[in-house]
C-alpha cells in the first residue's frame, strides 16, 4: 500500500464531531507542546509570565485578581483548540502544526518581562581621571538628579605626570536605603550562581507606587552577600514619595514561594527579613498554581 493513501482527507461536509474532537485535541497538544519548550526554555523571559500580568490586570478590573499561571496555560490550550474551527486543518498532523505555530507566533509578539538590576544607595558619583585645562562648569539640575557643578582639578601622579581629576556634586535621585535578609533553614541547596542561571533561583522587588520591578538577584550597583545559610541583599530602590509599599518575590529550589510585602520610608533603612519555608513541591509546579503580578 503505498504512503499516504491512510490519511484520511475527506472532502467538505464530510467531518464529524469524532472528526472535530480529534483535529481540536491535535491542535491543543501543538499548544501544550509550545507552552512546555517556551516556559522551560525561557525561563522568567517566558512569555507566560508577561500574559499572567496582563490577565491578572484585567481580572482584577472585574474583581479576579487572584489568577494563577495555570489557568493562563489552560486558557492558551483552548485557544488552540478553537483555532481549527477559523483555520480549518484537515489532517491531526496539520492541526498539530498550526497550534504549535500559533502559539510560537504569541510568544515571539509578546514582550518578555525582564526586570532591571538593583541600583545602589550610595549619592556621590565616581571620581574619573581626566586630562585638560583646570575648569569649571554648572549645569541645571532637577528633582530627578543631575549634575549642580563640576570642576577639574590638578593632580599628580605618583610617577610625575600631571592629569586632572573631575569631581562633581549631585543632587541624586530619591532612593529607599532596602537591606533584604533572606532566610534559607536547611541551607541553599547548590552554588548560588548556578542555581540563578538554571532558574532554580528567582527574585523580584516591585515598587507599588511607581510600578517599577527589579530582579532581586541582578545589581546594577547594589550588593550581594552570601553569610552562612543568609542571603543579604542591600540596594536603592527609587522613589517619588516620602513612602510606598514594596513587594517581594523568592523563588527557590526546595523551598515555598515567598511573596510579602512592607513599607519603605525615605530616609529610614528598611531591615527586611524573608524567612524561607521547606516545600518538597516542585518548583515549576509551584509557579502553575502561582498568580504573578509583578
């Protein structure tokens, strides 16, 4: 029997509801298929996670704010099995394709979420070595930060030549001085560093007021300790308020999810304790049954 004479092509009208099921349940394993190399792959710049945020926007609007990553999942899975009615697939094969294509053309359209590293607190910029004439020079500076005055200084090197070293004041932008000790009982499982790059360790701090999010574990001037079974996170998280409320994520291998959140005030160091629970749970099932909003 030669290839192909199997596959079943009927010509239209000629597709019942057995017909149906079966190119719709094609078409929803395409989906599944696409969702499970997008969200392991991926990682926190799936796609999934953005669509959460969307969904939980507008749920939220109609008194649902609370909807897991589960149900995003399921709500793409059916989507996919709908689509066959508009692009009409007449092969399991076919539909397939056209759900695992489907959703890949979602994921390529939707923006990943990839928050920035933490700043650090300290308001003095750095002293750059320059060459030139002794000058000064002023420039007009906001509430947001920037340069008041600046002026270059003679210097000498150790080994007699001459150079200039520009110094500068500024009026820096306003910051919450946020030291975060997290908590890990039974101890970090492996080396830290590889646990962030497979994603067996994920962080966020988010900014209610400004609705800026940061990755807890990604500085951009901020630090990074490691003590013992404590992770000490000290940075600047910037502000247009005197306070507002902060929200944190931690996600780590063997352990539950950890969401709080507390107040920050300018001028006052928020000392905030995360203290990890023990969880046998995997981790990506943990992040189904989660609702990430930030």
């Amino acid at each position: 029997m030669a290839y192909g004479v199997k596959r079943g092509i009927k010509s239209p009208g000629e597709f019942g509801l057995s017909d149906m099921f079966g190119l719709a349940l094609a078409g929803s394993t395409g989906i599944i298929a696409a969702l499970v190399t997008d969200y392991q792959q991926k990682g926190e710049s799936s796609a999934m996670f953005t669509i959460n945020q969307w969904v939980v926007s507008g749920g939220s609007l109609l008194g649902f704010p609370n909807i897991p990553l589960w149900m995003v999942a399921l709500g793409l899975v059916v989507i996919g099995g709908a689509s066959i009615f508009y692009f009409q697939p007449i092969t399991r094969q076919g539909a397939f394709a056209q759900g695992f294509g489907l959703l890949a053309v979602m994921m390529t359209a939707v923006p990943a979420d990839l928050a920035g590293g933490l700043e650090a607190i300290g308001d003095l910029p750095d002293i750059e070595a320059s060459t030139g004439l002794e000058r000064q020079a002023s420039f007009a500076g906001g509430p947001d930060g920037g340069v008041v005055n600046a002026a270059f200084t003679p210097a000498v090197y150790a080994s007699g030549g001459e150079a200039r070293i520009f110094q500068a004041q500024s009026q820096a932008t306003a910051k919450y001085d946020v030291v975060i000790k997290i908590n890990f009982p039974e101890g970090i499982p492996s080396n830290i560093d590889r646990m962030m790059r497979r994603g067996d360790l994920r962080g966020r701090l988010h900014n209610e007021e400004t609705g800026e999010t940061w990755n807890l574990f990604r500085s951009a001037g901020g630090t990074l300790k490691l003590t013992g079974n404590t992770l000490t996170v000290r940075a600047g998280v910037p502000t247009r308020s005197d306070s507002s409320r902060l929200w944190i994520r931690v996600e780590t291998a063997g352990y539950a999810i950890e969401e709080q959140s507390a107040v920050a005030s300018k001028g006052r160091r928020l000392n905030w304790t995360v203290d990890m629970t023990p969880s046998s749970t995997p981790l990506f099932v943990q992040r189904l049954n989660k609702s990430f909003w930030f």
